[in-house]
C-alpha cells in the first residue's frame, strides 16, 4: 500500500498525487507501486527493495546525492486476544530514503512506527527538514521499543507469580515466547545501536546542530531500551533457570521417595522369598510344635527388620545425608 502525504499549510495533508515537499510511506508495496516511485524519485533500485528483505540489517548508504537508512523497528505479531504461545513481538527492516526536499519511508509489513510517528509530527515536522524528519522517526521507533517492553515485562511478571502457585507446562511455554521476542529485541538494538553512532558521524547528510540535537535524543532513547532489554533477558533467563531447577529438584525429591518406598518394601520381600514353593516353612510338620504360629513369626521378623530398616532412613534424613 502506497501513501502520499504533502506539506501544505503548515501542516501533512494526504494527496493521491506526488508533490515537493512529500512523505510517500510504502507498507507491503506492490511491484506496481515501486515502479511508481522510483519512476518519479529516481533513487536507486536497491534502495527501495532491500529493506523489504526481513533479514537485512540496520546500516546507512549514500550514493549519488541520495541517502538510505535501514533500521529495525518492532512489530506486534498478535493481538492481545490471541494464543499467549505464539511469539507477541518481533522486529523487521524499515527504510527511509531521502531525495531532494522528499522522504520515502518503505517496509514489507504495516508497522504502528509510521502511524505513531505521523500522529505526533503532522504539523511540526515538514519533510523538506529531512534530518530532523528521519531523526524523529527514529526517536519514535526507539519509544515503541520502550513500550512493547513494558508490556512483556508486565506479562512475564505475571506468568511468574501464576509459576508460584504451580508449575505448568503452558506457562513455561508463554515464559518461552517472551523469552524469544527479548532476543530478537536486543539484537536488532544493538544493530540498531551501531547505526545511530553511525549517522552521527556521516558527513553526508550535512547536519545542524539542531540536528544533532534530535539524534541525541533518538540516540538516549536506542541506548535506554538496549538497556532494559538486556535487563529483563537476563531477569527472564534467571527465571527460566530457577524454575527449571525447581523442577529438576522436585523429580529428585520424588525418586528418593520412590527409593525408600523400594528399600521398605524389599526387606519383607527378600525374607519371603526364602520360602518359595517347593521350600517348607519351619516347624510346620512338627506335631508337637504345630504350624499355626510359623506365619505370624515370619511377620514378626519382618516387622522388626522394617523398623530397624525405618529407624536408619529416619536417622540419615535428620543427619541430612539424603
């Protein structure tokens, strides 16, 4: 989809047609519509076409008077009401070439960056000035940033306390897509990161220092959500962590459970088995002793030896030596 926006009246009002002094924004652009473009912008082809690969990374280019700039900017995959373990957010190319007194910003899917961003600069940030335009859009980006993490960390908090009352598969699952949606944040900011260094250093793009000025700002707000990102995969990490060692403490709780039980139950077992079939029991031929009474001694021996068996588990664990 192709949008033109013109600076008229102090203000960027929607037009079906080119001007000087336009913003044209391409989301999911056709082939028709990049033809379009760069039949009236002249730009370079790969200008328009490499940000629409997913797996570019963040850089600038110049060549021929035109600049690019590629940068990554998140995107939520789902909607609130949808499945918790499919991944919420991820991060894709976004470019904004700049020709003449004109800006082109082009991505390969509909990103809230650009509606965001046009929201707050309508009237304050014509596309002539095209530094503080490119540099506002960035800014924009990195406070998305900012706030998508808030939300994840609101939610990984969540599913936290949910673990504490029980452990459950579907919530260390959820924890999982959080945990991905982290990595591919802080990767794309640190890229992101190098980029914003970058520029403030291209002698290219002839900067004031009111320009500067604004890719500070931009440059505060990158290195601030690196930060946090990088704070909440490592919290995250931890927790994964913990709760995996809680669930490998609880299996061994359970198996040395299972071991006493096994030792319990042995002893009356390994005395039994003594008497197997073809095995008589003592005293039962014996017509002055009688059988009667063999059984219950039997018992009674294996009574004696589970307590003393008990009494040495009993002692061990209050030595704490299982």
């Amino acid at each position: 989809m192709m949008t033109i926006y013109k600076w008229d009246n102090g203000g960027l009002k929607e037009t079906p047609e080119f001007a000087p002094s336009c913003w044209i924004n391409l989301s999911e652009p056709t082939t028709a519509e990049l033809e379009k473009v760069l039949s009236y912008a002249q730009v370079p082809r790969d200008f328009l076409t490499d940000p629409l690969d997913r797996e570019e990374r963040p850089r600038f280019e110049s060549e021929d008077g035109f600049h690019l700039v590629i940068v990554h900017v998140p995107y939520p995959v789902r909607g609130e009401e949808d499945d918790d373990t499919v991944l919420p957010y991820e991060t894709l190319p976004l470019g904004v070439v700049l020709f003449g007194d004109s800006v082109i910003t082009i991505c390969s899917q509909s990103t809230p960056v650009t509606g965001a961003f046009l929201d707050q600069i309508r009237r304050v940030c014509p596309p002539q000035e095209q530094n503080r335009f490119l540099f506002r859009l960035l800014w924009h980006a990195a406070v998305l940033f900012l706030r998508y993490l808030r939300d994840m960390h609101a939610r990984t908090e969540k599913l936290e306390d949910d673990l504490h009352e029980s452990i459950s598969n579907e919530a260390l699952l959820k924890l999982l897509t959080y945990q991905k949606a982290l990595v591919y944040f802080s990767t794309s900011l640190k890229a992101d990161n190098i980029l914003i260094n970058r520029l403030d250093h291209a002698r290219q793009l002839n900067m004031t220092e009111d320009d500067r000025d604004f890719l500070d700002d931009a440059a505060v707000e990158y290195q601030q959500a690196l930060e946090t990102a990088t704070i909440h995969a490592n919290i995250l990490n931890g927790t994964m962590d913990t709760f995996a060692s809680l669930i490998n403490n609880n299996l061994s709780r359970v198996m040395k459970w299972l071991a006493v039980a096994t030792v319990l139950l042995a002893v009356p077992t390994v005395i039994t088995s003594a008497f197997g079939m073809n095995v008589n029991l003592p005293f039962v031929d014996d017509p002055q002793q009688g059988g009667e009474w063999v059984f219950w001694m039997l018992s009674a021996i294996c009574g004696v030896v589970l307590m003393a068996v008990g009494g040495v588990l009993w002692y061990l664990r209050k030595q704490r030596v299982f």
